[in-house]
C-alpha cells in the first residue's frame, strides 16, 4: 500500500547528535566491475551514466569504451575522492556493488582501512526487478557475504540499482542481517514500516542531489554543482531549527571523480564546514540514531509493499 501522507505536517520532534538540526550523508556509489558486461555473459554491455547519451555499439558486441569509461572510476576516481574524505577525515558510506570489490582488491583494503559504513547495492550492478525472486533471494545472500569477506565486515544497509522489486524488502528483511534499506526517495527523514508485521527501517535517499545528472544533462560545470548543493543545504539548515531534516548526496567515481567536477564537491564541503548544527554522519549512525531515539511505533507504522 502506498503512502501519499507521510509524516504530513506532523514531524517528528528529536535532535541529531551535538542538538543538530540537519544529518548530512555523502554516499559513494562504487559500481565499477559489477555493471552489465558481454563478458560477464549478459550479451550486451553497460549503456547507463556514460559520458555519452547514446550506445554507438552494435547491441551484442563489447563496448570497450563504455568498460573503459567504467574502469576511469576505479583506476582514478575512486582514489581522488578516497584522498578527498580521508585528509578531511570526513565520513562517507559506500553503496558498494558486491562484486565490483571482489573484483579490485585494492580498493576493498582502502575502504577496509576506513571507518567508513557500507549498504550493499546488490552482488551486481543489475536492475532487481528483473530478477526472479529465487535469484533476488540469491543475490541478496551472495552480496552480504561477498562483502564480509572483502572487506572484513558486514554492510549496515541495503540500495538495490534504481528501483527494489515487489519483494525486494521481504526479501532483506527475511535475509535478517540489513538494518535498513534505502529503496525509497519519499521523505527527508527516516520513517518506519511494517513488513510481514515486524519492523524495518527504511532511511530515504535522493536522485536530486546525485551526480549523476552531470551525465544525464543537469549540470555541466563542477561550480553549478557545487552551487546547486549548497542551495539544497542552506534552505534545509534553515528548516532544520524547528524540525529535523537528512541531506543526501550520491557520488560516483566515474562522475564526480574527474577533476573539474570533484572541484565542485570540494566547495559544497567547504561551505558545509563552516556551518554549525550540522551532522556530518554515515548512514548507518543515522539508523542507529533513529532506532534510539524514535523507536518503532506498531500503531503508527503502515505495512510496506
């Protein structure tokens, strides 16, 4: 059953850690290496966020400059923005596709060495809702573990690619091992649901504030980003003296990792810095938080489809 009311103009009245306002979560999409590929057996290559609109391909044969584009966030991206949060001593969660860390070593020590937090966007890179739900059930065991072993400790959350399927929140919820997931983009707080009648946390996310618009045609230089996420967060600060609110930013590191566009993030994160009352947080402390201070309520909360 859909929920068109929310918390309506009823917010819930708590604090973020510190009496702040506003919880700020910056969130790495690391993807690279799990994306459709012809050599994966998928018969056809990745066509989503590249640096082109349109697929120049043969549909079948290898796009070695889509698989190029892809390892640009591994090889580059991924290593300026790792540079970026950790001299700032910043925290960041990782939606981490399973088996992209499988797949670089090197890259699953550096985010191990971190206190960064992980929600797991799927053992692949694929659409859930193109699964069926013995494979989804599959692929939802198969990332948590790929994780733990990669990186030496389990993902928090669950974001699956675009879109859950109709069951992928049973489907997390029965695994018993996410705390929350994030397939939602209806609210700027976090808010409880009923699945199968026990609780589950669902922390929203946002497709406003991610990169991914500078390929899809939203931005073009790193300052009109920077501007655009500096707007977003001064109107939410001001909102958040009287009610709480959550910012979220999505980063890739084949997009924001190039340099005039990392440029941006470097702004939006100055500007940020010199503000109070803000929560620079992981998403997993945000469910933490939420979980301590706004228990689940089984009068209030509406079973989720």
């Amino acid at each position: 059953m859909r929920d068109f009311i929310g918390y309506a103009n009823r917010p819930p009245q708590f604090r973020w850690p510190g009496d702040s306002g506003l919880a700020v979560n910056i969130v790495l999409n690391y993807e690279e290496g799990s994306e459709y590929s012809v050599a994966d057996g998928d018969g056809r290559s990745e066509t989503a966020l590249l640096e082109i609109n349109q697929p120049r391909v043969p549909p079948g044969d290898r796009d070695l400059a889509s698989e190029s584009m892809y390892e640009y966030g591994s090889r580059v991206g991924f290593w300026r923005l790792h540079r970026l949060f950790t001299e700032r001593n910043l925290p960041l969660t990782v939606f981490a596709s399973a088996q992209a860390l499988e797949r670089n070593a090197e890259v699953a020590a550096a985010i191990a060495r971190t206190d960064w937090d992980i929600a797991c966007h799927g053992w692949r890179w694929v659409e859930h809702y193109r699964l069926d739900e013995a494979t989804e059930r599959d692929h939802i065991a198969r990332a948590f573990d790929s994780i733990v072993a990669t990186v030496g400790r389990p993902p928090a959350g669950w974001y699956s690619r675009y879109s859950r399927s109709a069951a992928t929140r049973r489907l997390v919820v029965e695994h018993g091992g996410y705390d929350y997931d994030s397939d939602a983009y209806n609210d700027e707080v976090p808010y409880w649901v009923r699945v199968d009648g026990r609780p589950h946390l669902v922390v929203p996310y946002s497709l406003v504030t991610n990169d991914a618009k500078f390929v899809q045609g939203g931005w073009v230089t790193g300052r009109s980003y920077a501007e655009f996420l500096i707007e977003t967060f001064d109107m939410l600060l001001k909102e958040s003296r009287s009610q709480p609110r959550m910012m979220s930013v999505g980063l890739h590191p084949r997009v924001i990792g190039h340099p005039g566009r990392a440029s941006g993030l470097e702004r939006f994160l100055d500007h940020v810095a010199g503000c109070e009352g803000v929560w620079m947080a992981r998403r997993q402390d945000i469910a933490r938080h939420w979980k301590a201070e706004m228990p689940f309520d089984a009068l209030a909360a509406k079973e989720s489809t």
